[in-house]
C-alpha cells in the first residue's frame, strides 16, 4: 500500500505515479478525471475542469489569452469563455478566457494561479479572495471604500477608488500610491457607484448577452454565465438538469 504524505514530507515518485495513475483511470471512465496540485506539505485533488463552489465564492477554470504572464491575486479582465465548434467536451465545461486588464469597464476576476500566455489555471470569478491594490494620488491615506481597473495607476492590482464593482474589507499597511500590496475584497457589489452591479435572480434564462454575464436561477439555485457566441447559459457551480436554454426554466 501507497503510504501517505504526511504534513512537511516531500512527495516520493511512487506516491506521485500512484496518483497520476489513478487519475489516468478516472478520466478513461468519466472523461474529466482529477486535478492534481502538488504543494511541499502534501497534494489536493480535484474534479477537472469544474467549478469550485465554496462558502466564500466561485472559483473556475481559465486560459491566459494576453501576451503578458499573470501572477497570483492579480485581477484579471474575463475576455469570453473558451468555445471549440468541433470539440463539445470544452464546450461542456466552464473555461474563461482572459487577459491582463486595459480598461476601467473590463468585467474582472482574480488569479489564484501563475497563468503563462496561452495557459489555464484557477481564477476567482466572484466572492471574496485576496487580490493586489494600489492607492490613487486623490486619495494617499486610503479613505475610500471600493476599487475598480485604473490603467493610469496599475494593470497589476485593483485601485482605491471613491466608487466601483469591488468593496474592499480589509487592505496591508503596505499599500501604497507606489507600491502595491495584498487588499481582502468583496465583489461583483451593487451601488457604491458607477460601475457596480448586481446578479440577477431570474425564473427563465434571459438572452445571450452582448458581453460577458452572470444570473442567478430561482428554480436551480445556482449562478450561470454566458458570453457572446454561446447558444446557451452555463452553470458555474453543480451541473443539473436545466438547459440553460433563453426562454428555458431557470
């Protein structure tokens, strides 16, 4: 028997090929198999290509589509979500794309993973998570509530903002108007100015939307996201029976 890894033990390469190998079954029986994250205390596996739902938010699986590497806890832009006309098993799964962000009006999540170009990871799509901050010269003590994507100050960190899509609850003394540092936050959040918004409760599935959204079904109990070029909602969290279909129960 394959002994287990025990908290600061490195992993041993039978313990690793157990592992990989298991998985390699799972996946020939069920097609996604597991995710394998290795960490210099042990690993965790989980369900490939799925969506996380956790008590503090959703956490799901995206492609790197910039140019530019992107870090853990930096926000990123969500360009779409990945599609294959010839290839339904992608089409089947939650996969944003996106992008390092250039625009105050970029629908924004926040790397859990490091995401090389043209790589997946993990990206925190709603909830709360950690996520880098920067503060803005109209405010150098940090007074102001709320951040958004500020260009002019960083595309690598959220900045402090009077008004914006994402509440900050807590932020390290090391953040600075020159120097980024770690900011716990809250979003999407409605009010609080401009560009905050809100998830819709809804009975039946609205139309494909012109840009990248997010719904709450009342039958379903479950958030779903669609962007332009999908025929129908996808589920962020356990799949079921619904559609997904505009018009369709929700």
């Amino acid at each position: 028997m394959i002994g287990k890894v025990q908290p600061g033990e490195p992993v041993k390469a039978e313990q690793m090929n157990y592992a990989i190998q298991g998985n390699q079954r799972l996946e020939s029986a069920s097609g996604n198999g597991l995710l394998l994250n290795v960490y210099k205390h042990g690993m965790t596996l989980n369900v490939a290509n799925a969506a996380e739902s956790k008590r503090d938010g959703i956490v799901v699986s995206a492609v790197n589509q910039g140019a530019t590497k992107i870090e853990p806890y930096e926000p990123v832009a969500v360009t779409g979500q990945a599609f294959d006309d010839n290839d339904d098993e992608i089409n089947d799964r939650v996969l944003l794309t996106v992008s390092v962000p250039s625009s105050e009006n970029d629908a924004i999540a926040v790397a859990l993973d490091s995401l090389d170009p043209n790589e997946g990871g993990r990206v925190f799509a709603l909830g709360v998570t950690l996520v880098y901050l920067r503060l803005n010269e109209d405010d150098k003590v940090g007074s102001y509530r709320f951040a958004g994507i500020n260009p002019a100050v960083a595309t690598n960190a959220l900045t402090l903002a009077e008004e914006g899509p994402v509440e900050v609850l807590w932020k390290d003394a090391t953040v600075s108007t020159t120097a980024r540092g770690l900011a716990l936050v809250r979003f999407p959040v409605g009010g609080g100015g401009g560009s905050g918004w809100q998830i819709e409760v809804v009975s039946t599935f609205p139309p494909i939307p012109s840009t990248p959204n997010l719904v709450f079904g009342s039958s379903s109990k479950q958030p779903w996201y669609a962007a332009p070029g999908m025929i129908a909602w996808k589920p962020m969290g356990d799949y079921t029976g619904f559609t997904g279909s505009p018009g369709s129960n929700a």
